[in-house]
C-alpha cells in the first residue's frame, strides 16, 4: 500500500462516468496548489479518465493502484 497522506480525499465509489471527473474537477480546485488528493473510484473508465484528465490539466497523478474492483489515484494539483 502506498504511504501517502493526502491533504482531502473524493470518495466517487458507485459513480458512473462522467460523475467522478467531475466531481474530481470541483475538488481539485478546492485544493491548495501543491496538495495531494486520493480520489477511491469503482468505476473502470477512471483508468483512462483520471490520467488524461491529470495530463490535460498539468497535475501530476502520483500513483495510481486496483484492489479488488476499486481504483486509486493520487493525484498532486499543479502549482500554478
């Protein structure tokens, strides 16, 4: 298990695209510049929309694991 510590964490569990992007959006913004999200998604489609979401935005996903159907990212918000 990854020792993150996140400073919020979205729970998106039972969401179905397009919910947990968009409810990664509102949160991201929220967050302060530099902070660390993990985001829990069961979802599949996170698999490719979190990491082109952090690609087209400029955050870092910092890691990003499965365990038994539920997905999780760490997600670092730019600094800018």
């Amino acid at each position: 298990m990854t020792d993150f510590t996140p400073d919020a964490v979205l729970d998106a569990t039972g969401l179905n695209c397009p919910e947990p992007v968009m409810m990664l959006h509102q949160y991201i913004r929220d967050l302060a510049p530099g902070g660390l999200l993990k985001v829990i998604a069961t979802d599949p489609s996170t698999r490719r929309d979190i990491p082109k979401f952090c690609g087209f935005l400029d955050h870092e996903l910092v890691e990003q694991q499965e365990e038994a159907g539920t997905y999780l990212y760490w997600i670092r918000k730019k600094l800018d």
